[in-house]
C-alpha cells in the first residue's frame, strides 16, 4: 500500500501486561481487520523482557485469538498486521533507552514512509508515567516534526488530589494539552455513548431531564469478578479510587451534563466540567451520611464457592480496602437541585450488570382506586452492560374485566436490533486518539475535580478504623446499602 496522510506510529509502553495483551492489541487486530485502521502503520511495543519480535507477535497471536472480536479469518491476514508490529525490549526509566527508541522509531517510519505522526501509549504501572513522559520531552519526542504526536495516558490518572495535580503539571510542561489523551475505557462503551444519543438525538426527553420530572438517578456497575490476581494493586485502590472516581462519576456527568453546543471535544467536555463543578462538595463530617463502603466475604458467585477479600492473595489479613462503595451526589445547579444521584460499585457481587436508572415522580394525583393498582414510579433504564439496551417501564391496563394496573417494560435491546456485538470501548477509543478526537477522553481539569469530590471519603476512610461491614460474595451487596438509599425513600433497582 502506499503511504497516506494517515500514516502513524504507536509506541505501547508496558506491552509485556495484560492490557496490551488483552485489549490495546486484540483492538487494533479488530480495527484492521475490518478495515477501519488508518494504513500504514507501525505498532513498536516496549517492555523491560528480552524478546525478539517473532517471539513477541506470537505472544499477541494468542491474546487475539482469545480475547479479540474479529476472529482470526486466515493466518494471511494476520501475517499482514504482524507484519507491522514489533518490539523493542529496554527500560522506560533509562535516559539512554529513549535514544535507542528514536532510532528505532526512526527506522521504521523510514521504511514504511508517511507522516511522522506518533502515539505514545502508557500502559505501564503508574509509578512509571512520570518517568516516561520527561524522558519522552528529553528525547525530544514530543516534537511534532511531520505529522501529529499524542500521548494517551491509562487509569489510574494519580492516586488522589495531589498526585493527579502532579502529573497533569509534569505532563503539561511536556505535551500541550491538545496532545494529552487521558483514556476512561467507559467512555468508549457504545451504551455509555448511547446516553448522549438518547439525550441528544431525541426531543421528547429533555423537557423531562430535570428536578421537575425526575426523583432520582442510580447508576450501578456491579461485577462478579473478585481482584482476579490484582490484590497488590487493589489493596493501594479500593473501589471509590477504582471504579466511582473516574468511570462513575464520567456517566453522572453523561446523564446531568447541559447540551453541548456541538459534540467536539471542548464543547462536551466544558459541559461535563460544569457537572463536576456544581456537584456539591462532600465535606468530612459529611461522609458517613453520602458514602459507605463495605468489603466481600466468602461465598458463591454462579455456582463457585469463592474466599472472601482478605482471603484473596496479595491482599493483608486485616485489610479494610473497600470492596463495594456508594455515594449520593447532590448538584447544586438549575437542572438539578435536590435529586439525588446514587452510585454503587462492587466486586464479587450477584450478577455482571452496569446500568442508569432514572426514577420519575410518581403522578400527581391518583384517580384509581388504591389496592387496585401499582403505584410504582416510571423507570427509565439504560443498560450499559451486558445485554445492553433501553427500557422504559410504565403503567399499563391488564386486560380483563377489573382495572387492574401493572408496570410492562418497553424493551430496545442493541443485539435484536444492530445483531452482533458492540465495538470493543479500546477500539473506538484507540480509533479516535489516532484521528485526534479527545471528545471520549478526560480532560485535565476534569480529573482533578473528580479526585477534589472524593479526597475527603478517601481522607476519612484512611483514618477511620475498620472492621468494615462486609457482604457476601454472590449477594448484592452489603444490607447496610439498603438503609442508605432508604434515607431518601429509594431502593436500589435490582435487575
Ligand atoms: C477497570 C477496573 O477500570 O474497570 C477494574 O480497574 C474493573 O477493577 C474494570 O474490573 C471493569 O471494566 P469492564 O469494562 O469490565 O466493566
């Protein structure tokens, strides 16, 4: 093929970890392979192990067949996207490493003509980023010679307020903020897009989308999945720095946001920016009244038996990282005073689903006659995950000769109506990172006002005792959820 404009470099950092080899790779296969990948490319992947590139794209051949949504069609067409990855073993933190990657970089851009447009992708602990990044503008890589240079920079975006402030300034002094990518895999989630779709594309809804309609917003992710070998990692984290600082609070932002005046990047993002800067502050003696946290303990989740946290390996015997952790927001804006904004996240909990639930006023006044009917509020759910899609559930007339009312769900399931699966979230995200649309992705000032809304649960979380309460593995949480979401009349939506 001959070289295009679109030519492009990526340089994945951390290739020997599952994340390349489980999503960035099996996304970019699926990418080419159905011809969506802008051609000619390079992928060099750099990791501390010694290895030769054959070795190393046999390593990736295994993560696609596994994890990837195109299958392998024919061992053709792999050879051709193999053909354009290779590997170059070194250590990130060296000065002297970030010469030899020029010259390899160099190389290959040479030979495969094009643009000198690259992406840098930080897939590495996050002690390293630091290191990369001023290594990177020592290098002076991150020059934009011919064609583009961006960097996209994986979660966790700092460990709280301060560290977050940290790396966006070292970042910053590097690259300019246009070039800064900060990846949320949840904003690439079709579902999650969907919200805006539904919000945007739809007249009938936003007269609703306010106080005056609307009780109550739940957004749940609850997954079934333990630490899965991460103990070490999630023993530093916890569920309100894993899951409620960035993915959570980025579809709060989603649902409450003000229509952009245009979907680009600084239109959407300024408006989610406004979110997060109307929700209300939690102060430190507010805490225990807006979050709780809770931790698994033994039991089956489908059928298995399973050890509880403390149990799992990496993590400490007397551990009170929370497993599970809820919040209720308040924005203090127009649109929304006084509804309340619910969040859980969870692991090990009954079922994999993550979805919106939006509670709207009961009616106004009851003209059927009570006992004989529901009085159940309308529903409207979005289901971000699995079986995603939309419902809408409201009262309908059994038939028959009584009045007799009960909820019925209007249904939009994604598979009935687009069949197959939805686009893996790295493959758009990676997709738009190389066109240069950070509409998807955090801005800078975003994530620090995310990390300034949790900091002080993470500060009375750290200095208040546990034990904590804990749930069962396999149930839907802790009981003591219940009572929390029952202070405002709610119940958590159980699907
Ligand atoms: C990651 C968290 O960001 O998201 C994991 O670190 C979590 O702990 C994962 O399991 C969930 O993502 P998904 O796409 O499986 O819902």
């Amino acid at each position: 093929m001959a070289p295009s404009d679109e030519a492009f470099s990526l340089v994945i950092f951390g290739a020997s970890g599952d994340l390349t080899h489980r999503k960035l790779v099996p996304a970019l296969w699926t990418l080419f392979a159905s011809r969506t990948l802008p051609e000619p490319f390079t992928i060099l992947c750099t990791a501390r192990t010694p290895m030769s590139d054959d070795a190393f794209r046999a390593k990736l051949k295994e993560g696609v067949k596994e994890f990837a949504r195109f299958k392998l069609p024919n061992d053709q067409v792999w050879q051709r996207f193999a053909a354009n990855v290779f590997y170059l073993p070194g250590d990130p933190t060296a000065p002297e490493f970030y010469g030899v990657l020029r010259q390899r970089l160099e190389e290959l851009e040479r030979a495969r003509g094009g643009p000198r447009s690259r992406l840098y992708y930080l897939s590495t602990p996050p002690s390293l980023y630091a290191d990369i990044v001023v290594n990177l503008g020592k290098a002076g890589l991150n020059e934009e010679e011919s064609g583009w240079t961006r960097i996209i920079i994986e979660k966790p975006f700092g460990h709280d307020l301060s560290s977050a402030q940290e790396l966006n300034r070292l970042v910053t002094k590097v690259f300019r903020e246009e070039q800064v990518y900060r990846i949320d895999h949840y904003l690439g989630k079709e579902t999650v897009q969907n919200v805006l779709a539904l919000r945007f594309a739809n007249g009938i809804f936003e007269p609703l989308w306010n106080r005056n309609h609307v009780a109550e917003v739940q957004c749940t992710v609850a997954e079934t999945v333990g630490v899965e070998g991460r103990g070490g990692y999630y023993e530093e984290s916890g569920a309100l720095r894993d899951m409620i600082q960035n993915h959570l609070l980025q579809i709060v932002c989603l649902v409450a946001m003000e229509p952009p005046v245009t979907f680009d990047a600084d239109a959407v993002r300024d408006e989610k920016s406004k979110v997060m800067k109307a929700v209300r502050p939690i102060e430190p003696d507010a805490v225990e009244a807006s979050a709780l946290r809770a931790q698994y303990g033994p039991g089956f989740v489908n059928n298995r038996q399973v050890p509880g946290y403390r149990q799992e390996k990496g993590v400490k015997p007397e551990s009170t990282t929370e497993t599970y952790a809820a919040l209720r927001l308040l924005i203090d804006n127009w649109r929304w005073a006084g509804v309340p904004f619910y969040l859980q996240t969870g692991k090990r909990l009954a079922k994999r689903v993550s979805e919106i639930v939006i509670r709207f006023h009961r009616t106004p006044h009851m003209i059927f006659r009570r006992g004989l009917v529901s009085v159940d509020p309308n529903l409207l759910v979005i289901r971000i995950q699995p079986d995603e899609g939309i419902s809408l559930i409201v009262e309908a007339k059994e038939p028959g000769p009584d009045l007799k009312i009960s909820p019925v769900t209007l249904d939009f399931k994604y598979h009935e109506v687009f069949g197959g699966e939805p686009p893996e979230a790295y493959e758009r995200l990676l997709l738009d990172a190389i066109h240069g649309d950070a509409t998807l992705y955090a801005r800078g000032d975003w994530i620090e006002q995310a990390w300034r809304l949790t900091q002080p649960i993470l500060d009375h979380w750290a200095t208040t005792p546990g034990p904590l309460p804990e749930y069962e593995a396999g149930s839907w949480g802790p009981t003591e959820a219940d009572a929390f979401i029952a202070r405002n009349g709610g119940k958590w939506r159980r699907p």
